[in-house]
C-alpha cells in the first residue's frame, strides 16, 4: 500500500520528507508483524533480540554491556529483558568472579531451542513481507546504510 493512501495524504515538502516518513512507517509496520510472529513462541521482539545476541557467541558468555552494545534498538533495558529470558528459563546469569559488578548471560538448551524456532519464523515472515529480489535488498541495504553515514 501506498504512504499517501495511508496517512491519507499526499502532501509532502519534498520526496525527502516523503521518504523519511516512509522509513518511519515501514518501520513500524514491519516491527508489528514481527512482533506478532514471535508470540507464539513467548518472547517479545527485544528478548528476540538478546537470545540471537546470546546464540552468536554460544558456548561463551556474554558481559550485559556487550549485549547491549549489540542491540537493534539501543533504548532497551537489557537488565530487565534477561531478567525475563532468566524466568523463562531461556538464559542463565551468574556473576564474574573477578568483579562482582560484572554479570554474564549464557543461553539455557531452551533458550537455543527457542530461538533457532523463532529464527525459522521470522525468517519466513521477512520473506513473505519483504517483496524484493536479492539485488534490490542489497540497493536498500546500501542507501540505508549511506543515509546514516
């Protein structure tokens, strides 16, 4: 569908504007698919994020700032997400011994299941929304990434 049709409106300064509100409501409608996706598996889009974070580095541990440091969207109280992840009993926490401030988070067997099912259904629902061909995901890719520096 298009933006005008929308937002119900065809007035923009330049293609620009258009174009940055455009991002901005993709974005959000592609967030909601994936978050509706993931529901039936018990995990929201941010603890998605943490256990493919987690599943990258597994066998090893991983520090809660250097999880952080990885995440999609930085807003995220990483803390109380893996305060989630550890109730679900899909991660583990324990403390360094060296610095007791320091915490780690490693993914439980569930975690490992969880996340490969969830990855299968989110790479499904990216391949039925996104209806671009390889090379055009690549231009996208490239502008992205051009238009953020």
């Amino acid at each position: 569908m298009k933006l005008d049709e929308v937002i119900k409106s065809n007035r923009f300064a330049n293609e620009k504007h258009k174009a940055s509100l455009n991002m901005l409501y993709t974005a959000y409608w592609f967030k909601d698919k994936l978050i509706a996706a993931l529901k039936p598996h018990g995990i929201t889009i941010e603890q998605h994020n943490v256990l493919r974070i987690l599943k990258g580095s597994h066998p090893t541990e991983m520090r809660v700032k250097d999880i952080l440091s990885r995440m999609v969207e930085k807003s995220s109280n990483v803390p109380r997400i893996i305060d989630k992840l550890v109730e679900k009993k899909l991660a583990e926490r324990s403390v360094s011994e060296k610095d007791k401030r320091e915490t780690y988070v490693t993914l439980t067997e569930k975690g490992i299941a969880t996340i490969e099912k969830a990855r299968k259904t989110v790479d499904q629902v990216t391949d039925e929304l996104l209806m671009i061909n390889e090379g055009e995901a690549a231009q996208l890719n490239d502008l992205l990434e051009k238009m953020r520096g």
